[in-house]
C-alpha cells in the first residue's frame, strides 16, 4: 500500500492493565519512546512488532509513544494501527492489508 | 467443536474495547462469547474496538468456546466496516442487533457472503444471529428466524423492546411474557436457537436465578450474561437432575433392548415411549455430558448411537 502519512498527533488505548497507549506524533525517520512495565523481558519484541506494523502501513516518519501495561502482542498491533490512522485523518481501515 | 446443535446457555458479554477483558474471556467456561461491537463502545472509540476485536479473534486461543461478534447496525456509520472486519476476523457467528424485518437479515446477509467471496472464505461459513429488541421485530419474529440458513437462533433484547412498550422490566417478567412466548415459538418453528436477554442486577443471584427457570421452562436455550458471575448460576439450573439423568438413561436401555428384540415398540416401566419422550431423554443427556454430570463415554456413545 501507499505509504501512510502522520499529519496529527493520534492517540489509541488506555493505561488499563493488559492494555497499551499509543501515541504517535509527526517526526522526521522513525523513532520509538518505550514505557514498559515488562520492558526487560519484552521490551526489544515490542519495538520489533512497532517497527514491522510501522512498515506495513508504510509509515516512515514518525515519534510513536509507547506506554505498556502487559498488552499481548495483538492488543498492541491494533492500538498502534488505530493511532497512525487516527493521526493520518482516515477512517476506513484496508482490511486487505493485515493478515 | 462449531456445531449447530452445540450448547449455548451462557453467552458471556465482553465489551470490544476492553483489552484485559478479552483476554481473560476464555476463562470463564461461558458456552460462547460475545465481542460487543455496539451499545458497550463510544462512538469515538468504533474503530479502536473493531480493530481491538479483529487481532483478538485473529490470534487469541479461545479454547473451543464458540466466538460471535454483535456488530453496529447498518443504519449507522459502523456496520459496513463491521462486518468487512469480522468475516475476515472469522468470529463463528456475527451477530446483529436491533433486527426488525427479514429483510434486515438479508441486506447483511449480501454484505456478509461479498466478504467472503472477496476473501477467498466459502461462501456460507460465517453463520449469523438476529438479537429482537422492538415490537416490531417481536411481531416478525417468524419471518426474521427463516430469513436465512446462516441464522442460529434468536435472541431477545428487552431493554429498547419494554421502554417503546412503555413499561417497564419488573422482577416476575410480565411484561416480556408475550415476546418471549413468541419468540420461543418462532425460534423452534423455525429450527433454531431461543436465547434470552441480559439480567443487569449483577447483585442479585436469587433474582437471576427465578428468571433463568422462567426461561428454561419456556423453552429457551440460554441467556446473555455480562458477567462470568452469572455463569454458574445459570449452568446449574440448565443441569439435569440426577434422577431426570437416571431416568433419561433408562429411556436409552429400553430403546437398546428394543433394538436386540427386533421390536419396533419401545416401552419402559409399561409405558410406551414415543419420540418426544426419546428426543427430551437425548437432550437430557446432551446437557448431563456437556455439563460434566456424565464422564461415562459409554454413555456419551450410546446417546450418538441412539440417534
């Protein structure tokens, strides 16, 4: 798909328990900010699955703002898609695009 | 495990958007869980749920508990986008609210079997529920519960149905006795499920309890719940009592030894038994071993057998 573009701050989740709050900002390149309660264990797994959603969608600049509270890895992967397209302003998500 | 005549007496609510409790869902034994897309989730947070719902159902185990997902209705923003999700998600039924005529069966029915065709998903796969909740849906009930070969059963939703019947719910039920006397009705005249609205007062067991024998005794199948609390409740009064579990065992002896004699009559204790009296002995049964009342695989087989 075309890459998508960060045009506003968008924010997806909460800071409940099992949950995870994403916010994503306009940057220049990627960079990830990780607030984890299980950061040394899963701390790298985490910047993996933002960094392999991030190219998926073809996002290529942005700050995301990570703050974890043991959110499973699927949990994670649709807080982040909501955030980018929140920030990118559209509203039809491209089902085709996600496994 | 996905079976048309599987047991559904607890359908355990879980709002869409609450991470921690789709991930404990399974937990709780329910016979199937229900991912709420609608009424539990803001409108400013439709997209993060559907998405939430989505990976959920695309990654989580839900140990062999049956999966639907109750979408927005097409009358709002959210529901085409629903349902392009969930048919790729592959919840085992999608379920709709607020379903008034059989035509609102059929118009997501079209959008549904278009999903799968797009995804390569057979035609017929994803199965559906209407939930009733207005007296005119409760009118249509017949022609909505043979809308469709996808549908597995009816549900009633009271809250909207009692407030536009200008009443109220009170703790006999009165004012729901016609709807789910007539939904009942429609649901086995059309050879589906019958299963019955939420009861909200988490504190109340006794009251839960009075309402799931009132159901029971109607003929339903089961119930929403929106607490794993209300589960036990409801499972031990859907349970078979031992003797009604002896006695269904006997029903199943005498139609053994029927068959050994060649004898086309059955009888037991000097009563014939005719199919009614098999078929409530089979469900007996059913439930006894879905239940745990009967680890006897024997039994189990000689229920298959029977059939």
């Amino acid at each position: 798909m075309e890459g998508m573009k960060i045009l506003d701050t968008g924010i997806a989740g909460t800071l409940e328990s099992s949950d995870v709050m994403i916010t994503i900002k306009k940057h220049s390149g990627v960079e990830i900010e990780l607030n984890s309660i299980v950061e040394k264990q899963f701390g790298r797994q985490i910047r993996e699955v933002v960094r392999q959603v991030l190219e998926q969608l073809g996002v290529k600049d942005a700050l995301v703002v990570v703050q974890d509270k043991g959110a499973l890895e699927c949990v994670l992967r649709a807080r982040l898609i909501t955030a980018v397209y929140r920030s990118a302003g559209l509203a039809e998500v491209q089902w085709e695009v996600f496994a | 495990m996905m079976s048309e005549n599987r047991l559904r007496r607890t359908m355990l609510y879980v709002p869409g958007n609450n991470a921690g409790m789709i991930r404990d869902a399974a937990i709780y034994q329910s016979d199937s869980i229900m991912f709420d897309l609608e009424d539990s989730v803001s409108y400013r947070e439709k997209d993060a749920a559907r998405l939430l719902v989505y990976y959920s159902l695309r990654t989580l185990d839900f140990e062999g508990i049956e999966t639907v997902v109750r979408i927005n209705g097409l009358d709002t923003p959210y529901g085409r986008e629903d349902i392009k999700a969930m048919v790729k998600a592959r919840p085992f039924a999608i379920r709709l609210p607020k379903t008034e005529t059989a035509q609102d069966v059929l118009d997501v029915e079209t959008l549904i079997a278009a999903e799968e065709q797009k995804n390569g998903i057979p035609i017929g796969t994803t199965r559906m529920m209407a939930a009733i909740e207005s007296p005119l849906g409760v009118l249509n009930a017949y022609a909505i519960a043979t809308s469709s070969k996808r549908l597995i059963g009816i549900a009633i939703g009271a809250e909207d149905y009692v407030t536009s019947m200008k009443t109220s719910r009170s703790p006999d039920g009165v004012e729901l006795m016609f709807a789910r006397g007539m939904l009942v009705t429609a649901a086995r005249a059309a050879g589906i499920g019958a299963f019955d609205t939420v009861y909200s007062d988490l504190n109340n067991e006794e009251g839960l309890r009075k309402e799931v024998e009132l159901i029971k005794q109607l003929g339903f199948d089961g119930k929403s719940i929106i607490s794993p609390r209300q589960i036990a409740i409801v499972h031990d009064v859907f349970n078979p009592t031992p003797k009604q579990i002896a006695n269904a065992k006997m029903v199943l002896q005498a139609i053994e030894e029927a068959k050994a004699k060649g004898s086309g009559v059955i009888a037991l204790n000097g009563k014939m038994i005719d199919k009614p009296i098999v078929d409530r002995a089979m469900h007996t049964l059913d439930l006894a071993i879905a239940s745990g009342l009967i680890e006897d695989a024997r039994t189990a087989m000689e229920v298959s057998n029977a059939r």
